[in-house]
C-alpha cells in the first residue's frame, strides 16, 4: 500500500511539474521577453475580449498607443544594448503606471499600448507623456528619448478592436508627423481622412483592374555632352476625379495595403513595352524603374523579374533596377541573392537615395552595384553651401575610386548642374532638363531629336534644358 501510494504520489508531482512548465510555455508565449509585457498577439486577443465585455456592460473602453521619440538617436549613440534597457525601462514604467481596469503591451520595437476603462481620455494621455518623457540613468549618462501618444476610444470612435487600433495608430501617426503636440485623439478631422483613405483604397484597386496606372518618363542626362542617355520610369494614377496623381498621393497606401506589387508590375510591363523600341532604336540605353523594399524582400522577387523582363522586348542590358538602402539594412543577405541573380542576367543595379544613410559605402564594396543616384536633399545646396559641396565631392570621387556611376535626381537649376559637371558626375536628372512627361509625349521628344541636337561636348547645359522643355 505504501509502495501504490509512493508511486500515485510521483504521479502526482509529475503531472504538477507538467502543469507548470505548460503555463510557463503560455507565459512566454503570451509575453514579450524584454519587457515582460504582453506581446502583440496577446494584446491583440486581450483587446478583443475587453471590448467584447465593454460592448456587454455599454461602457466605453479606450486605447493608447505610444512610441518613443528619439529611440534611433539612442541605439546609435549608446548601442543597442543600452536601447534594450531603456525599453525595459519603460516596460517597468507602464506596469506601474497601469491602474486597476489598465493592460499594458509592448507592440514590437519602440511601440507600446495601453488598454484603459478611464473616461478622462485628454489627462490619461498625458499622463503617459509625462512618464514617457522621464529621463533614465545607462552606463552614467542621462537619457530622455521622450514619447507621443495616439489614442480612440470604444465605442465614440470605433466599433471594433481592429477600427480602434487603426484610429488610435492614425491618432499617433499625426503627432509625429505635425508636430507642436505629444499627445492626439481620433477626432472629426481624422475621420474623415479615413473615409478618404477607404474611398480612395477601393478606387486604387479599381484603378489598378481599369489600367489606369500608367507609366511616366523623366529624361536622365548624359553630363559630359548634353545628349539623353536614359529615362527614369515613374508611376501617375489617372484618377478618374482628381486628374492626374503622383506617386507621393498613392503609393504610401498602396504599401500599407500590399498592393506596391501589382503597381511595380504593371508600370514595369507598360514602361518595358514603351520604352524597349526606343531602345531598339538607338535613342535611349538604360531604361530605369524604382522597386519597392517590400517587393524586395519576396525570396522569389529577382526571378519573378526576371521571368517578366523575359516576357518583353527590352534587353536585359537596358534595365537599370533602383533600390533603397532601407532593403539592405534590412537583408543584406537576400539583397546580394537578388542582386548577383539580376547582375548575372545583365540587369544593372542602382543604389538609390545614395548619401542619407550609414551603409552606402558598405553596399559599394560588397555588392556589384554599378549605379548610385545622388539623394535630391544633398543636390538642394550644392551650389550654395559649401560644406555640402564638400560633402558631395568626397562621395563622388570615393564613387569613382569604386568604378561606380554617379546620378544626380533634382536638378533643379543652372547652377547645380554647372557644379555637378564640373565636379565629375556622370549623369542627371531634375526639373531643370524636364519634368516626368507620358510616353506619347517622350516619344515626340526622343524622335524630334532634341537630345541629339544638342549633344556637342560644349553644348550648355542651359541649351539642353531648354531643348526638352
């Protein structure tokens, strides 16, 4: 009997030691490791079930969303470790700024959450601002990244958990991008910029079955003689109400909403089409479109393109591929498979916005890159600022030393071609020579050969301009 109770008894402690290690799995399952917070999924489920009891009992139920402000300041000045601490920090700070009827959620990165049954929306949000904004000691310096706080509430804003998360991002999302405030409610004005938004979603996929987006053509430069070597290819939408759209209007949306792809491929089909005669002819060499990061980041988006390139009539030595340095930083691994499959083929690749960022160089020695587009923002003062004239020689000359083509976007004025030129870049594109035009129009351009009419190495720039305006 002792024996059978020893054994039951054994059981007993097995079956304990099992319960336990399973709710430890569905603590760290339902946790974010950092913060000890709850994680995105499980907030997300928490919400859910609140707002369902809040539907139930007719209460209201509000949400806030927060980030930090100055947290990639931190990571590069400090490291990432020192990141690390301070967003332990701040999981410290919500739990013990949660009252009673709060949650408390790390959302992912720099983005945390709080689920109130507070009806005092304006004086709990800055409150969070408030313990936001505290500085903290890591390794002896004083940090204060500071936060902005976005915030909806059930059921005044939204019917659902998903409508309340989107209102209250939106909420988060002006704060950061007007400034003059740390903390926004969802409010009339911002509702109607989602009614906007729904509105136009439905007509952007409308647009997309219609054929409506359609392919533009901004001239590139040859700087040494004048003639137009290539053409940048650009998305317009043709709205059927508001005319004609550029991308900044559209593409932002057409990310958010995973439909970037079908936009890249159907500007690419229909620029390829136009252009590859152009081509044929001789009056263009590089035809170059812009690839959206996200489409990047498809393992099977070289081949993809490659079976479209295939479908055409451009050859693959006339395609110019321009990519951000934001899809290196963030797979510099799928970025080289990419790049050496398309460089293979004969595809050449630009780095575009080149001069922003921390890992261009990089990119140039790793990466068989033959391209960099100069960034806009760099062009602006570089014939009025020296340090920036500086600044955009050293990167032309450390381009150079490379074997790297150097383009510079947003020309704007005489002025900054006159330095680009004399300062050895190879090629330009900007407002100065020619707006973006549509391909009936470009095509007029190239076959009245304007471009070779002025193709004489001491052809003004300013005679060039006014040739394709």
């Amino acid at each position: 009997m002792t024996a059978q109770t020893g054994q039951i008894s054994d059981l007993m402690a097995r079956i304990a030691a099992l319960e336990a290690e399973r709710q430890q799995t569905l603590r760290l399952a339902h946790t974010d490791s950092l913060t000890g917070l709850l994680n995105r999924g499980a907030f997300t489920a928490e919400l859910c079930a609140r707002l369902d009891a809040a539907r139930a009992e007719g209460r209201p139920l509000a949400l806030f969303v927060m980030d930090l402000d100055r947290f990639k300041h931190l990571n590069d000045t400090l490291g990432h470790h020192a990141g690390d601490l301070f967003l332990a920090e701040i999981g410290e700070r919500l739990r013990a700024e949660a009252g009673a009827g709060e949650l408390a959620a790390r959302l992912g990165g720099d983005e945390f959450a709080l689920i109130s049954d507070r009806s005092d929306v304006a004086a709990r949000a800055q409150q969070l601002v408030a313990a936001l904004a505290r500085p903290h000691v890591i390794y002896g310096r004083v940090v204060s990244p500071g936060g902005s706080v976005g915030a909806a509430v059930f059921p005044a804003d939204a019917a659902d958990a998903a409508e309340l998360q989107r209102f209250a991002d939106m909420a988060l999302y002006r704060v950061k991008t007007q400034g003059g405030r740390r903390w926004s409610a969802f409010d009339a004005g911002l509702r109607a910029e989602s009614d906007r938004r729904r509105n136009l979603e439905a007509e952007l996929r409308q647009g997309l079955a219609a054929g409506q987006i359609e392919p533009w053509f901004q001239p590139v430069i040859d700087t040494a003689c004048g003639r137009m070597t290539g053409v940048e290819v650009l998305a317009r939408w043709r709205h059927p109400t508001q005319g004609l759209l550029e991308p900044a209007a559209f593409v932002p949306m057409a990310e958010e909403l995973g439909l970037i792809g079908e936009i890249d491929r159907a500007v690419f089909e229909l620029g390829c089409a136009r252009a590859a005669p152009w081509v044929a002819e001789g009056l263009i060499e590089v035809v170059s479109f812009n690839v959206s990061p996200r489409d990047l980041l498809d393992p099977g988006f070289s081949r993809k393109l490659i079976g479209r390139l295939a479908r055409t009539d451009l050859p693959a030595t006339a395609l110019t591929i321009e990519i951000t340095e934001t899809f290196l930083v963030q797979d510099l691994a799928l970025s080289r498979r990419h790049i050496e499959r398309l460089a293979a083929k004969g595809v050449r690749i630009a780095l575009d916005d080149f001069g922003i960022g921390y890992s261009n160089l990089r990119a140039l020695m790793a990466l068989p890159i033959q391209t960099v587009k100069l960034d806009r923002s760099l062009i602006a003062d570089v014939a009025h600022d020296g340090r920036v004239a500086k600044l955009v020689t050293s990167m032309l000359h450390a381009a150079r030393a490379l074997g790297v083509r150097i383009v510079a976007e947003g020309v704007e004025d005489e002025a900054q071609a006159i330095f680009l030129r004399a300062a050895g870049c190879d090629r330009m594109q900007g407002y100065w020579f020619a707006r973006p035009m549509p391909g009936d129009e470009m095509e007029q351009v190239l076959w009245a050969g304007a471009s070779h009419q002025v193709a004489a190495p001491a052809a003004p720039l300013d005679r060039v301009a006014r040739a394709l305006r």
